[in-house]
C-alpha cells in the first residue's frame, strides 16, 4: 500500500497529495515541502541552492544525456537527409547516363558491354552524381519556363476574349 501525504508547495502554495518516496528533492525532506513539477522548474532555471534550506541542488547526469541525445538524433537526421539527397542525385544521373549509353551506343558493341564497362570506372560514379544534379535544377528549370509561358499565354488569351 503506497502512502499518500498531502501538504502545500511552498513554490506554487497549491495543496497536493503526494506519494513522499517519489518526491524528487531529498534536501529538508521533513522541514518543507516542494512539488516535483515546481523542482523540475527550478532545476530547469538552474538554480543551484534550495530556497528553503540553502543546500547545494544534486543536478543528475540524466538530464544532460537526454540533451546530448536530442542533439545527437538531430544531427543525425541531418546526416541522413543528406545522405538521400546525394543518393537520390547518384540515382537519377545513373538513371540518365544509361538512358543516354542505350541511345548512343555504337552497333559494334552491346548495351551491355557498354555499361559493364563504364561501371568499373570511378568517373562514372562521378560524372552520375553530376548528371543527376544538372538533370535535378535542368528540369525545375524547365518546368517553371513551362509554367510561365502557359501563364502568358493564358493571359493572352483572357485578354483578346475580354476585348472581343
């Protein structure tokens, strides 16, 4: 059976009940009575010295693990999201080389032979990661010409119906 206290936080001047073997301030335990919400705070604030007994607050390593840890997760999320974009640019040149090889490759040789020896060039994977990049911006490029000729045009043509 767990015991229940109930006393008034001298940060907040709310009364609570409590379980006292979960109260996380150890310091004056019988003298005074702090919330561990308003603890949390104080902590957080970095108050280094109980304001009811003046004694040194023990700060746990766990805290500062946890913030390590939200650092450490968004660099890595940052390390993978750039990791797809450079796969994603290898994936669209290799796509775009190839097509290019198929179309170009003389009849002497076969398509196959072709790539098989492309494949074992390091340039290759270089010159992929370039054309992925220059086919990448080449056809947002593209599409906002598209875009805005079709908007002239449309405009265009709102105008010589209007004037008819």
């Amino acid at each position: 059976m767990t015991k229940v206290s109930i006393s008034t936080c001298h940060i907040c001047i709310e009364e609570l009940e409590y379980n006292p073997n979960k109260i996380q301030k150890k310091c004056c335990s019988t003298k005074a009575f702090i919330c561990n919400e308003c603890w949390d705070k104080l902590k957080e604030n970095e108050i280094k010295v109980c304001p009811l007994c003046k004694e040194n607050i023990q700060v746990k390593q766990e805290i500062k693990v946890k913030k390590d840890i939200s650092c450490n997760l968004r660099i890595n999320s940052t390390i993978c999201k750039t990791i797809t974009i450079l796969v994603a640019f290898e994936f669209l040149g290799f796509c775009v080389l190839n097509l290019i090889v198929y179309g170009l490759h003389s009849k002497n040789t076969t398509f196959k032979k072709e790539m098989n020896y492309l494949y074992l060039k390091p340039i290759f994977l270089i010159s992929c990661f370039m054309t992925g990049v220059l086919s990448y911006y080449l056809s947002i490029f593209l599409a906002c010409v598209i875009y805005d000729s079709f908007k002239n045009c449309y405009h265009k043509l709102k105008l010589r119906i209007s004037t008819s």
